[in-house]
C-alpha cells in the first residue's frame, strides 16, 4: 500500500476513532503494537517535511530563484488522482524557500494542480506571493528540465525510468541535481552523466 492511501485510510480512521470512541483490539504480547493512524500521519508529513529540506541543504541551503523540475505530480503512477498527494505538499514548502518550480505529469492539469494546492496546503496567490507564476506546467519532461538546476521525482511513472537523461543533463544549470523521491531511477547511470543524485533508501543517503 502506498503512503499516500495510507494517509487516506489512516485520516478516515482516525476520524472514525474519535468521533465513536472505538478502542482497537489488543495485540498478543508478542507482537510489538502497529503505530496508530495519527502517528502514521505525522510520520509521512515528517517525511515530506525532510526531503523538501534535503533538496534545499543539497543545494548550497538555498534554493531561492532556482529553477526546479518536478516529475510527477498525481499521488502514483497510472493516474490524474491528485488527492493527498505527497508532490504537493514537497512543492508547497519549495515555494515557501522561494523556488521556481516547472512541474510535468502525463496525466495532471494545472487547473487540478491549482485546486490541490489550495485545498491541501492553502497556497495561493493570497499566501504565498507571485505564487502561480513560481509554479510552471511543462508541457515535457526536456522543457521541465531545460535550464534547471535540479529534478525531483515525486511519483513513480513508468516512463521517468525511460527518459534520455544525458539529454536531461546536457540543457541543465550545473552542477545538476536529481532527488529521486521514489527511487525508480539507475542511480549508477546517472552518475555516470555526472549527475549529483541523491534517491530515498540509497547508501548516499543514509543521513536522511
């Protein structure tokens, strides 16, 4: 199960818990006890929370006026859901540091990137300033990337593994930065390029 249905049935559960006060069943001894709905839900946030400030400490701890790929926006691959999707809230504290954001996903609209933005983390142009002309919808993963100094990959499309990423690498700002947030991509062919890549369960990371 993904994290962000996780959330999901942890958030309807969590609602159900308390509003009829239901007390889960117990464990035997042996078992150590499944962290609870809440627990899960901040667990994922911390999780977003700490690969937004990956990308930004990776990135000489600033990443003001920087332009920043970001691949993928539904919450998984093979679909246009953007509900709970764990890309908008890494995008939202993105724009809160100020960066240039040039998002693709094959499926996702800007007018549901917009209203998911709004709904899920209140970003607007009210809350965070020339908001809609920092967030960019790229019409291909080569014009996201053209010029950036990083990519993100925030869902897991089968066809991010496909792309030509000497191509990739060769229209972006250097050094070029890959955080791989689902760790789909060849971390060994990328740096062959001569990316900086850092992808979520990677020995490079352990730091995490």
């Amino acid at each position: 199960m993904s994290g962000e249905v996780l959330i999901r049935r942890s958030n309807d559960l969590f609602i159900q818990t308390q509003t009829q006060s239901l007390t889960p069943p117990s464990l035997p001894p042996s078992l150590p006890p499944s962290p609870s709905p809440k627990q899960v839900i901040k667990m994922n946030d911390y999780q977003k929370s700490r690969f937004s400030s990956l990308i930004v400490s990776r990135m000489f701890n600033t990443v003001t006026g920087k332009k920043i790929a970001i691949f993928g926006f539904a919450f998984k691959k093979d679909t246009g859901d953007t509900r709970e999707t764990a890309s908008v809230f890494v995008c939202r504290n993105l724009l809160e540091e100020r960066a240039q954001l040039h998002v693709f996903d094959p499926k996702v609209t800007r007018e549901q990137m917009m209203l998911e933005f709004e709904y899920s983390t209140n970003t607007t142009e009210a809350t965070v300033p020339e908001f809609k002309e920092l967030v960019v919808t790229s019409p291909c993963p080569y014009e996201a990337a053209k010029g950036a100094h990083a990519i993100a990959v925030l869902t897991e499309w089968d066809e991010f593994k496909e792309y030509d990423y000497q191509r990739i690498y060769d229209s972006m700002a250097k050094p070029a930065f890959i955080f791989d947030g689902r760790n789909i991509l060849d971390e060994k062919m990328l740096r062959s390029i001569g990316f900086e890549n850092y992808a979520i369960g990677k020995p490079r990371t352990k730091e995490w």
